[in-house]
C-alpha cells in the first residue's frame, strides 16, 4: 500500500509518498480501505518529534478516518467487510489501508460524505470525553473555548450549545468570529484586539464561566483560572504555549475550582469505545438532523500531505483539514 513517511520527522517537506506492507489484524480490529484521512494537530507534533505514538501503534501519521472495511478480525460481530464507517485510530490513517479497533468505528452520519465523515472522529471524540466526562458541563451553565474556529473549537461550541450552555469562545480575525457566531457562539472575543479576560468577566458580571476548555496554555491558564465561576472547572487538552508556568494556586482554594485534563491517545481501547458508544447515541443522530455539522475548509490529495500541515500550521484554517487518499 501506499502510506506517508516522515522519515526521521522534521518540518512538513520531510514527509513523502512511500509503499510499504498492509497492515495485518490484531483481535478486534478491522482493516479499512481509508478515502479520506482527517489532518490534527497531534500529526503535526508527532511529525516534529514530540509527540511519539503509544507502544504498539503503528508509526504512520493519522488519527482518523473514513472509507470501506475490506477485513475484520474473527471475533469482530459488530461490523462486517463492505460497511462503510468513520473511525478513530490508534495511528496509520495516512495511508491506503488502516487497522484500528473495531469498537472504535462509527457509521457515517446520514447526509455526510466521506470527506466530512473522516473529519469528525479525533474532535468530536476528544470534546465530548473533555467536555461532557471531565467537565461536567450540564444546561444552563456557561462555558468558555480557546480557538473557536479550529476543529476542536467549533465541535465544542456546536456541543456545549446543544447541551443548554451560554457559549464564550476565542479566535484571532473577525472572519472567524463570523463563523463562530454562525456556528452557535454566543459571544466571541478577538485575542488579538481584546482583553478577552477582561471582557467576559465584565459580560459574566464578575461571576466567570463554569467550564473552560483549552488548548493555550502558558499565561491564559492563570487568566482562565482567574475567568472561572465558583466550582468552576478548567480542562485543559493541549498547550500550544508553554505547560510549565508559574501559578497562583490561591483562586483554585477559594473558588473550589477543578483543574484537570487528558489526552485521548494513549486511552484504553474500552475506554475510547465508551466514548465511541456516547457519540452513537447522543451526537450522531444531530449530524443526521442538521442540529451539528462539520467544516470541512480543504482538501489535499495523499502526495500533498506536506500543503496540509503547512496550512494548519499557518492557522489560517476554519474547522478541518483532510486528505484524499482514494480519488472518488
């Protein structure tokens, strides 16, 4: 099959176009014919060599996709060769063929395409364990993310305002603003011209927001911590900025604030079919009603892998990235 190497990583241009064998199947797994395969930031970090994949997964960059499953294991029941599925997986999604638990699949949403069908998986799986198991975000609350035009971003704010919450959210140009708002934000601060910190604790009237997520890191945690309510709860998923910082802890005490986080990859196989299991039931069918949707902004043939990191890398992106494996 053909895959994308990143040899010994480094920036985008070190990845290319290699063949290499198929991947053979462990118990519970399927193997997928991947058309699509969605592009993440974790890609990028394990492209750059900081962030190596868990023991036993494979080295191929790719966290999602969507096409045919061509095989299963034989103690797979509940999937079977021909159903075409969106999956999260454990790595191998940039090439022709990906093994990945089979509890791990879900049917495509109805009225999606593959494209937009390999776009969900690594967000939605990642906001709703973040937001709705870690959170705790229940209707009536408010709630608060950092980049709001990314794909975790407007997964985010589609979830928390079909879950009943007020929704704040972050981005850098009034472009994405628009789209935020289009995609359910109630308010929405531009980092780059506003004292965002300022500016909620003024709209919440000084009482803050009851969860936060964010991917930042650096100096908004201690602005987060100060931006949240009483029992407030802070989840933190990824530190574009630095995650070692000096902190007052004296807010977390006062305000009985949670402070916690994960990280999804290196979760059991039953815990993420859990998560598999919760979106089947409560987010899927929102696809199919048009209540959430996804934005998929551009699509890059296999060979052009290099293009797709370098354009999420430039953040000029609204919501997903994904690349074309198999034409049509």
């Amino acid at each position: 099959m053909k895959y994308i190497d990143q040899g010994a990583g480094g920036p985008a241009t070190v990845l290319r176009v290699a063949e290499g064998a198929t991947p053979s199947l462990q118990p519970g797994e399927a193997l997928i014919e991947v058309h699509y395969a969605g592009v993440n930031r974790p890609d990028l970090l394990q492209r750059s060599g900081s962030y190596p994949p868990p023991a036993g997964a494979s080295r191929v960059l790719g966290l999602e996709v969507a096409g045919k499953i061509v095989a299963v294991a034989p103690d797979v029941t509940q999937w079977k060769t021909g159903d075409v599925v969106c999956a999260l997986t454990p790595g191998g999604g940039y090439a022709e063929y990906c093994a990945t638990p089979a509890a791990h699949c879900l049917p495509v949403p109805k009225g999606l395409s593959l494209a937009e069908a390999a776009s969900l998986p690594e967000n939605w799986f990642t906001v709703w364990t973040n937001i709705v198991d870690r959170g705790r975000l229940k209707a009536g609350e408010s709630f608060l993310v950092h980049g709001g035009s990314s794909g975790i971003g407007l997964a985010a704010i589609q979830l928390a305002k079909t879950w009943g919450a007020k929704v704040y959210t972050t981005v850098g140009n009034e472009d994405k603003a628009a789209f935020c708002r289009k995609s359910g934000a109630d308010v929405v601060y531009n980092y780059k011209t506003q004292d965002w910190a300022a500016e909620l604790w003024r709209a919440t009237e000084k009482r803050g927001v009851d969860v936060i997520l964010d991917m930042v890191g650096g100096e908004y945690i201690e602005r987060n911590i100060r931006s949240l309510a009483l029992e407030g709860r802070l989840v933190q998923i990824a530190f574009l900025q630095a995650s070692k910082i000096t902190l007052d802890c004296m807010p977390i005490m006062i305000k009985r604030l949670t402070f916690t986080g994960s990280t999804l990859r290196p979760r059991t196989v039953a815990e993420k079919a859990a998560i598999a299991r919760a979106l089947a039931e409560h987010v899927w069918p929102l696809f199919a009603s048009g209540h959430v949707r996804t934005n998929v902004f551009a699509t890059f043939a296999l060979a052009e892998a290099a293009k797709a990191h370098e354009l999420m890398e430039s953040s000029k992106h609204i919501g997903k990235i994904v690349l074309e494996v198999r034409p049509g």
